[in-house]
C-alpha cells in the first residue's frame, strides 16, 4: 500500500474556501502544520493523525470558528501548555485527540480554562509528568478522557465525579498511587442507565479509533457508541476494591490489574448486569471467587490470574467457557478448569479409627485382665490352705494378696 508523502506545509489550502473537513490520516506527511489550512473557514474537522509533523500548534488554528473535531495523534507537536491555552479558547470544539505527541512535557496542573463544549480529551501515550490537573473538574461536558501511558503520578481525585458525563476513564499504565477512591464509582454515566442514556448521539465529525486493552482498533462515530469504561490497570494502586464498587451499573469494562489491591473480590460486582470485560489479574486479592459473579451474563472476559485466591473455581454460566489461564497463579484455587481437583471433606459420623482409639481399649482391659488373674490366684491359694493342714506361702505373702 502506498502512503502519501511530502512536506504538508508546502501544499497551498488556500484555494478551497469551501472545505469542510480534511483527511489526511495515516500518510508520510512531514513539515508544520501548513498557514494555508486556516484560511479555510468553513473547516469543522482537521484529522492528520500518524504523520510525521512537527513544530507547535500556532494561535492561527483559531481563525477556524466552526472546527469541533481536531486529531493530531501520533506526531511529534510540542509545548503542550501552549496547545492547550490555545485550543481551550475555540468555542465548539468537542473532539481533541492529541495523543502520543509532546514527549516527557509537563501536564499543566493549572492555568487552563475554557474547553466548555469539549467531550472526548485523548492525551494518551505522550509520557507525561505531572499529576491529573484539577481544570478538569470544570470541563462538565467531558464523556472521554484518556490519560494513559503517560507518568502522572499522585493520587485518583475524588472530584472526578463532578463530571456528569463521563463514562469512559482510561489512566492505565501511569504512577498513580493511594486508593480507589469511593467517590469515583458515583460518577453519574457510570451509576445509572438514565444518565448514560441522556449522552447525545451526535456523530463525530469523523471517525474515532480508540486502542483498547488486549484489544484491536475499534472505531466509534459517535459518543454513545464508545463502551463504558474505567481503566486504572498497570499502576501502583492499593488497598480494598471498594464495595460500591458495585454501584457503576452502567460499566461495561472493569480494568484493575497489575496493581496492588489486596482484600477480598467484592460480590457487589455482580450488581454489573452489563458488564462484559473484567481484569483483575496480578494483585494480592485473597480469599474465594464469589459465586455470585456467575449471574453476568455478558461477561466475556474474567481474569484473576497471579493473586492469592483460594476454593473453588465457580461453574456454571459464562465461566464455563473460561481457560486456565483466567486462574493461573493462584495455587490455592481448584476446580475445572484448573488441573487440581477439590478435596473432600471427611464424613464426621464415622471418625477415623487411630492410635489413640488402640491404647484407649488397652488402658481400660490391661488392668481389668490382671486384676482377674491376681483374684485367681489369691482364690486358688485360700482353697488350698483350707484343705490342707500346711501352707504354700509365707504368711506375709498371703497377707499381702488378701489385702492388696
């Protein structure tokens, strides 16, 4: 297959006031980013997503008043608090997806404002310091963020359910430390079916590729047809996965593995009727799987491998159809499909016979059988004196039977 290429900013846009939206994704496109892509007006989607461009985003992109979808992803832009001062002050933009560009930058903590109509944020994959910034909390009608494969490091902020429309959240493979804060599974898209269902069904101006877990690339048109989502995987979480848990009814992808949480795996996950994806592999969890997580019925996807889980492997449902490999490292754990089979327990109404229940029999008929054979004894001796005039023993000896 072949790929266009060239220096971008080389082509002159200028005679194509009409345009509306620009597709030049996947190519070998290099150079900035052309002045003469500004002068088309009426532009309301921009995809040059896996080139090869450079430099900065220049205040010139908001001479676009109409553009809603920006895709920059896979480049090598810099200075993000600059691309985001600026692009935070167009006023209809709702897709911004700039992952894998400004390597090792900061992610500004403060300083950003506007974004009031912005709905998916895609910084994935650029490597970025910082903690989750706190401006977020004002973008109210956010419904995506992806954070991922970047070194944000601190704690989750329980602030994050302020945001009424967010039903995917993806901080996977990042530094973030602490807890899974209780406040997170309160987010409203998450919570309830009602909310999740009042997202708008606009479609993208163009398509939306998202590279999921262990997955190949989906491509979504519209918001309401992205999975809902939290990824919080390859961190350096701890502590108990909260009971409330159970309380994100509308979720369909539960991602928790590589982490440190340890307790029990909290039953009120079966409270997740659309559940489909669960990972919690590698932590310290303990204890047994709950049965009760048989009663979802979409769950296509179960993984507990390499914790310090215990019992039987539930049957029955869609855990018929999954592998040893959901379970490896868990030694304890037994049961199809795990080669260790469950033992039994003994029958309490019939003790196993022992050493003890032996001597038992011989304390008890030892001296029994001894003090017979001395009564004998003793007996024959006082009939034998009595028919005969001279006596067998001593008189000491004789005394000592009679009265011993």
């Amino acid at each position: 297959m072949k790929f266009a290429g060239g220096r971008l900013s080389d082509f002159d846009f200028s005679g194509f006031s009409q345009l509306t939206k620009v597709d030049l994704a996947v190519n070998q496109f290099s150079g900035v980013l052309p002045k003469s892509l500004f002068s088309c007006k009426s532009l309301t989607a921009i995809r040059l997503a896996r080139n090869k461009l450079v430099g900065e985003i220049s205040p010139d992109i908001l001479e676009l008043p109409s553009l809603s979808f920006l895709s920059l992803a896979r480049n090598t832009f810099k200075n993000l608090s600059q691309a985001l001062n600026i692009l935070s002050r167009h006023e209809k933009l709702t897709t911004l997806l700039l992952s894998y560009n400004f390597f090792n930058e900061t992610l500004p903590a403060v300083g950003i404002s506007g974004f009031q109509d912005l709905k998916v944020m895609d910084l994935a994959g650029c490597r970025l310091f910082g903690q989750i910034p706190i401006w977020l909390m004002s973008l109210t009608n956010l419904e995506f963020i992806a954070l991922s494969d970047n070194n944000i490091s601190g704690k989750i902020p329980g602030w994050l359910q302020y945001l009424p429309n967010l039903f995917y959240l993806a901080l996977n493979n990042n530094l973030l430390s602490g807890g899974l804060p209780v406040e997170l599974t309160r987010l409203p898209a998450l919570a309830t079916h009602q909310v999740l269902d009042q997202v708008k069904n606009d479609n993208f101006e163009l398509p939306v590729i998202i590279v999921p877990l262990n997955a190949s690339n989906w491509q979504y048109n519209c918001p309401a047809s992205i999975p809902p989502m939290l990824d919080l995987s390859y961190n350096n979480l701890s502590g108990d996965i909260p009971v409330e848990i159970g309380n994100m009814k509308s979720i369909q992808a539960l991602y928790l593995s590589n982490n440190y949480f340890s307790g029990t795996i909290p039953s009120s996950i079966s409270n997740l009727t659309n559940l489909e994806e669960l990972e919690l592999s590698h932590n310290l969890l303990s204890g047994e799987i709950p049965t009760s997580l048989t009663i979802l019925n979409f769950l296509s996807s179960f993984n507990v491998a390499y914790n310090n889980l215990q019992g039987s492997v539930p049957t029955g449902r869609q855990f018929d159809t999954f592998s040893n490999q959901s379970y490896e490292g868990n030694p304890r754990l037994c049961g199809p499909p795990m080669q260790k089979s469950c033992s039994k327990r003994s029958d309490p109404s019939f003790p196993p016979s022992g050493p003890k229940k032996g001597l038992d029999t011989e304390m008890i008929f030892g001296p029994l059988l001894g003090f017979c054979f001395g009564f004998g004894i003793i007996l024959t001796c006082q009939l034998h004196c009595m028919l005969s005039e001279r006596s067998i023993l001593p008189r000491w000896i004789h005394r000592y039977f009679i009265w011993a």
